[in-house]
C-alpha cells in the first residue's frame, strides 16, 4: 500500500509508552511494541498533531479556525481528483503483495449489482413501513446507465469552499480533508461543532476506570486458554485459512453461519465480495470471525474480512452543505458492492454507563435479542471458567460504540433509511462484547461523489433521501 516513511524509533517508543500507560486498553493488539504504522496512533503525523492532540475541544477548535480558509476550484478540478484516485487505487492494489492476484478493483459483476438492488429494492419497500415479500426474480438487471445514476446521487460541490481541515486524522498515511459550503459563510463566521473534535482513532478502546470486567475480559481473552486464533501458514503473502477446515478461526466463522435465516448465506472472507441475500435483520443474523495479529496468519490469509480496511484504498472527504444535516461524509472514489467500506470506531460502553449527550452518536453491537448467538458463543471453546462465566454476563447486557471522545470517519455518515452501507459484526481475537468490529459494507456500487450513508436506529436527526 501506500509506502511507509521511515519511522523514528525514539517517537514510536514514547508514542507506546504513552499508550501503556493510558487507563484506555487498545483492543487489536496484544503487543504495542508491534504496533504497525497505520493502525498505531498516527506516527507518520503531520505537523501540529501532538498541539492538536493535546488540546481540548475549545483549543482544537480555535486551531481549525485559525487555519480554516476559502479555496476556488476549476470547474473540472472535481473529475481530476476523482479519476486520480482510481488510478491510485488500481495501482496500489496491483502492487501490494497482498492485494496482487488476489483482490481486483473495478465495479461489480451484473449478479453481484443484481443481488445488491434487490435488496436496495425490497429495503425501499420496507423504509416505507410495508412489508417486504421476497422479489421472486433471482437478478433483475442494474439501472441501464450508471452514469445516469451517479449523477442524480452524487454530491456536486460549489467551487467555492472553505476548507476546514488539510486533514482531520493528522496522519499522513489517510487523508481526510473537511470542507463546509454553506451559501453566505465566511471564515470569520465559521462554525465548528464538537461533533468534529473527537480524538481520530483506529480501534476501539475499552476505559478501565469505567468497564472494568469488560477490561478484564480484553486482558484474559490473550491468554492461551481463551485465545481464539489458529496456526496455519504458508510461503505465499496469503495464508488460504477459508479453505482450511482445520483452521480454527475459520471454523468459528462458519459456525457463526447458523444464525443466517436465509439458505442463501452471506460469507466473511478476504476477498470475495460480502452480500447480503435478503434485506431485513442482517445486522443480527450475519456474524463474521477474522483471523488476527495473534494467528500464526497474522490476519495475512483469506479469513479476514478486515483485511482490506486495513489497507485503507478508498479516500472521503467530510462536508457540510446543509446547516441543519451537518457534517456528511462522500467518496472519492467507485466502491464495489460488497466491499467492506469503513469500520466505526468508538470506546466499548455499558448502555447504563453511556453518558447522555452521547445517545445521539452511539450505534448499539450487542442486544437482548442475541441470546442464542451469545448460548453459541459460550459454548464454543475451552475457556477457562472464570472467562466462561464473563462471556455470561455479557450476554445478559447491552453494549454500544460511542464515538464522542474516540472515533472516525464513521461517525460523520450520514443516517438514511435506505443506506448505502450495512452495518454488520465481525468478532476478531476473541468473543466478548469488546472483541466486536463494526464494519460498514457497500450494499450497492458506490460511486465517486456520492455520499456514504447507514441505517443508525440511535440517530434522532433522520435524514431519509
Ligand atoms: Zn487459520
Ligand atoms: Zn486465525
Ligand atoms: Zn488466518
């Protein structure tokens, strides 16, 4: 991917040391010693991100008012960019030894465009409070124009903009540019929300002092008894864990399978496109497991339905064109159907801890309703008993991601009742309520300058298009 600069050891140190000592426990690595450049905290920063970092919401935002400023742009500056991030999509998946042979980018097949309107459709229908019945044709065709299509869904911006963040990650390996265009505003006048100032991260992160056993339960799920990982490896860049049923991580994925109501099943692998046959209940019925930095894989293998987030291939950008929406989130780029899109980041709440301003923001990963998955969960390896008996209490509670202090991108995506990404669960490492990812999937061919959108049942601001 995206080459890595040179990383100065000194920095990366005290950039770990600091994260030691943080009461926050970081979920993806048990060793922070090993942390690589893009999921740590932004190593490759740019200048001004430790001022940024170290100021509170009030600093923050006199330093993006500071350097906020208006920018005129060509009138064809816009397919420019665009058709420059395809070209570097293609050109980095080609030469990634991970991606090379294995994934291809280009827009979806037409069974794959078939499948993903057919639930587009039948959500429609469902978003209009009728009941859904299965469309009785297997494919219908995609709309004849794509182009037609962009055009009416994609976001045109005026030429004149302010710019509020070069780039709101502070990472030089993930760009992620700000814009606001509302009509008549100047910089002087400008308004930046706390919804904009949260610490940008890469994991979810439990806070001891608040969940403890949740805490504990990171703590304990490394250690060799409660380990879910496997030992498979191979001399090629890709580890073929999917096509090993010996595999054990792969073996909780497919049992994770039985939860689908569908025969049509949705899978969690590397490569092949995630879909969903049918429109309703799949955040509760399609559950992946991935391999991790704990398997002999190192998540390096097709059974890791994360992976290719990791990678970081399709850039967006943050824009605001509507004062009472806000902040919306659009791609530079065409994302297949079927492509994991985003993970949502947030700190791992108790729905009894989460504070109140935060209710609006948190998106819900474990329900009541998950009682049978939960049964599954429990049962499904050797823990030792202490570790059993914590997988139990959790089941009988609700967790949820609140981005407010910690989070991404994710968290400025619009709401819509009839989105264009699914949010589902894919557990990695271990099973407990703080080992859950949330990943945003394309559910149709997203395309370059439409805004990227999920259904949020917290969300009280409804935006339905
Ligand atoms: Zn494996
Ligand atoms: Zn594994
Ligand atoms: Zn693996």
């Amino acid at each position: 991917m995206r080459k890595a600069a040179e990383i100065d050891d000194e920095k990366v140190k005290a950039l770990a040391q600091k994260f030691v000592d943080d009461p926050f426990v970081e979920l993806r690595f048990s060793n922070i010693m090993n942390l690589s450049p893009l999921h740590a905290p932004p190593v490759h920063a740019e200048d001004g991100y430790f001022a940024y970092n170290d100021s509170n919401f009030e600093g923050r935002r006199k330093i993006l008012e500071e350097k906020a400023a208006v920018v005129l742009y060509e009138k064809n500056f816009e397919l420019q960019v665009f058709r420059a991030h395809c070209v570097n999509i293609v050109r980095d998946s080609g030469t990634d030894p991970e991606l090379k042979g294995y994934w291809k980018y280009g827009s979806s097949s037409p069974e794959i465009c078939g499948m993903a309107y057919r639930v587009l459709g039948q959500r429609a229908v469902h978003a209009m409070g009728n009941e859904v019945r299965r469309v009785q044709k297997k494919n219908p065709k995609p709309p004849k124009s794509f182009e037609d299509y962009a055009s009416q869904r994609a976001y045109r911006p005026p030429r004149r903009r302010i710019l509020l963040s070069q780039n709101l990650t502070f990472n030089t390996l993930d760009k992620l540019m700000v814009f606001s265009d509302l009509p008549n505003e100047t910089v002087e006048d400008v308004q930046i929300p706390d919804s904009l100032l949260y610490d940008y991260s890469y994991s979810n992160k439990v806070y001891a002092g608040r969940e403890p056993g949740l805490a504990k339960a990171v703590r304990m799920a490394d250690e060799p008894q409660n380990l879910l990982s496997c030992d498979c490896c191979s001399r090629e860049p890709i580890v073929p864990c999917y096509e090993n049923p010996d595999c054990m991580c792969y073996k909780v994925n497919q049992s994770l399978q039985q939860f689908q109501q569908s025969t049509e099943k949705t899978e969690f692998s590397t490569f092949k496109p995630i879909l969903f046959p049918k429109a309703t209940d799949t955040f509760y019925e399609c559950i992946g497991f991935a391999c991790s930095d704990a398997c002999a894989c190192r998540g390096r293998c097709t059974n890791n339905s994360l992976l290719l987030l990791e990678k970081r291939l399709f850039p967006f950008e943050i824009y605001r064109n509507d004062p009472l929406v806000g902040f919306s989130v659009r791609s530079y780029a065409m994302i297949p159907a079927g492509t994991p899109v985003m993970e949502f980041i947030g700190e791992v709440t108790e729905m009894c801890n989460l504070n109140e301003e935060s209710r609006d923001y948190a998106y819900q990963i474990t329900y009541p309703s998950d009682a049978e998955l939960w049964k599954h969960i429990v049962n499904l390896g050797e823990w030792s008993k202490e570790y059993k008996t914590m997988l139990k209490e959790f089941s009988k509670k609700s967790y949820l991601l609140d981005p407010k202090k910690f989070g991404n991108v994710a968290r400025t995506c619009l709401h819509s009742c009839t989105p264009n990404m699914e949010a589902v669960r894919v557990f990695q490492k271990g099973l407990s309520p703080a080992h859950v990812r949330l990943v945003l999937v394309a559910l149709e061919d997203i395309f370059p300058g439409c805004p990227v959108s999920f259904y949020s049942a917290t969300t009280f601001l409804m935006h339905c298009a």
